[in-house]
C-alpha cells in the first residue's frame, strides 16, 4: 500500500529531562492538573529545558524525531514552549530548525510561548502575556524561526481573554495561530481561536456545538491527540460524531511530549484515534496526511494526486486500514521524501 508520507502536526520533541516520576505520581492518584499546580509537570521540564545546551537539546530530541521519520513522517511540526523566556523559547526554535536541516523531513516550528506561567511571573501572568507580545514574538518573527503561534488556553495555563492578545500579536506579524483548547475544561478557547481564523484547535475533549460551528465556519482543523487522552487516562471524549457531521476536517498527531503524551509512534496514533475515538481508518489515515498538513497551514499536500509533493511511504500491509488495525513497527517498506528515497529500496 502506498499513502503519502505522514505529517504529524502536533509535538513537542525538543525537551530536557524526563517524566517518569510524574508517570508514577499519576499512576498513585495524583492528576495532571494536581501536579502542575504544585510546581512539576510542564514546569519541571522548564528547569530542564532552561539548563541545557542547544547542543544537549538537539542531541536528546534527534533520536525522538528519527523514530517518527522511521515510521513515515515525512512533515513534522515542532513546538518550543518549555523555556518561557525569550533567549530559551529561541534556543528551542532554533533546535526544531536545525532538526530539519539533519534528517529527511519537512519540520515546520511552532512558537509556544504561551504554554504555562513560568516561576519568575507568579502572580503576574498578564506580565508574562505582555512579555510573549511584545518581545518572544516580535524575536521568533524578527529571525524567522517560527512559522506558526500556538497557546494553551486553561485554567492551569492561560485564559481566553490573554490568549486572544497572544493571537492579535502573532497576526500583526502575519504568523499564523493555533491553539491547545478544551483538553481540561470548556473554557471557549477554541471558539474564540476560530474567531482568529486560527488553523486549529487542539484536543477539544470538551469542545461543545458552539465550539464545532465556530470550527466549521472559520475551517480550523480539530486535531484530535489520543495520545495525551491515553496517558492521563481521561474520559472525556472529543465530539467526534459531532464533527464530523459538521464536516470540520479531523487531523490526528502524536502531541509526543515528556508529560501527557511521551509516545513517538505515529502508527500507534492511528489505532487508538479508533480504538479510543471511534474514527474510522480512514479517517485516522486522512488525519495524519491531508487534514494534518491543512493543520500546518500546507493546504492541498499529505495528498496523492499527479502533481503532488512526492513525499510517499510504501507499506508491507495488504489494504490501508491495517496501518490502524495493528501496532507494528518494522512495516514501513519504502520512504520517498522530495522525490528521493530516503528508506527502503
Ligand atoms: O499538548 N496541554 C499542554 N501541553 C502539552 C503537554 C505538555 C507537557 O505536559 O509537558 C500537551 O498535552
Ligand atoms: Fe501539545
């Protein structure tokens, strides 16, 4: 079988450190947001992101990106988010760069600055969403190193009303906008980032009618990260029924993190999207092709048709569904990136 190369719109390779702990925390009764409120969680990886090098960083997240790329991904997004000042958030951005330059895939990067309220504003997260406004941003812009502005709008992050200021700068330096909405709670985010015409909201467990229509009427892409879901053990499902009868297109990713989705597996992605989600393979397969790289503001690739990208992976499987159906590594036969091969032979 042979499909376009994977594009895995959501993840946040470049990181310091190591979670485990967490992992056990959670396993023990403790919750996510328990644990982000007393200082760990995106926060514990902060330390370790500001403490290493460049050249650590690079070297700890090159391996992350060889497993998505040994599986078919031939277009990746990469978010900063774990330095939260502007030299680290920089240091992150040029990392997911030069990440692009070593290996055979597309890696679009993702300013995150928005992602949690580093210890140096406690008390003054406004302080902090003025920081990201007139300083991380302008910096990401000024050197090119961001192709897109994401924010994680929670109670445990940021608010509507302070994310809304994050998008208003990024568009004002014709940067492109997204959002991680409705993972936690109903808070709007989502509505209000497809008010922005924002390309998508992402995890959208609680997501709600108003939510889809604003979806569907500015097209964001919903990218659904069953991955995250699995790991925190959640139970509130993304409406899935509801958006696809509202035709809002579904992308899928792997969000692979140090926290809520430590997962490098793309394939695996797509079995729990339908074990989890109810998607159909098909769906699942679209979300990691078309409507992930429609996510990526790459509208028209992750395509087979005549004219296309030639970025394709052939598969040792007998019909596309058993790409979701198993959890197999080893099957991807062939890789073909830009036209070259780059796996296989
Ligand atoms: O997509 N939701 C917030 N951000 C990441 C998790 C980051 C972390 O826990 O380190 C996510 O799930
Ligand atoms: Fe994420």
């Amino acid at each position: 079988v042979m499909t376009p190369g994977l594009v895995d719109c959501h993840t946040h390779l470049v990181f310091g450190g190591a979670r485990a702990d967490e992992f056990e925390a959670r396993l023990e009764g403790a919750s996510y947001e328990e644990i982000a409120r007393r200082g760990g969680g995106i926060l514990s990886t902060v330390l370790a992101t500001r403490e290493a090098s460049e050249q650590t960083l690079f070297n700890a997240a090159l391996p992350r990106l060889k497993a998505l790329v040994e599986e078919g991904v031939t277009t990746v997004e990469i978010k900063s988010g774990y330095g939260l000042d502007v030299a680290n958030e920089l240091k992150m951005l040029r990392v997911a760069r030069r990440l692009g330059e070593e290996l055979p895939v597309h890696v679009l990067t993702t300013l995150l600055g928005a992602h949690a309220l580093p210890p140096e504003y406690e008390n003054d997260s406004d302080g902090y969403i003025e920081l990201v406004c007139n300083e991380m941003i302008p910096a990401a812009a000024a050197e090119g190193l961001a192709d897109a502005v994401d924010v994680f709008c929670e109670k445990i992050a940021f608010s509507v009303a302070q994310c809304e200021r994050v998008f208003k700068a990024a568009q004002a330096h014709g940067l492109p906008i997204k959002a991680h909405a409705e993972q936690l709670s109903n808070l709007g985010g989502a509505a209000m980032a497809a008010r922005h015409c924002a390309l998508s909201a992402d995890h959208i467990e609680y997501l709600d009618d108003a939510g889809i229509a604003a979806m569907r009427e500015a097209g964001s892409v919903a990218v659904i990260l069953p991955g995250a879901f699995h790991t925190l053990r959640e139970t509130q499902q993304p409406p899935i029924a509801g958006l696809r009868e509202a035709g809002v297109p579904m992308a899928v990713a792997t969000d692979a993190n140090p926290g809520s989705s430590p997962i490098f597996m793309p394939t695996l992605m797509l079995n729990l999207a339908c074990t989890l989600f109810r998607m159909t393979p098909q769906e699942a397969l679209a979300g990691m092709t078309a409507n992930g790289a429609a996510a990526l503001g790459l509208k028209g690739q992750g395509q087979l048709h005549e004219g296309a990208v030639a970025d394709l992976c052939v598969w040792d499987i007998e019909t596309p569904a058993e790409l979701a159906y198993a959890v197999q590594p080893g099957r991807l036969r062939q890789r073909v990136y830009q036209g070259e091969l780059t796996h296989g032979r």
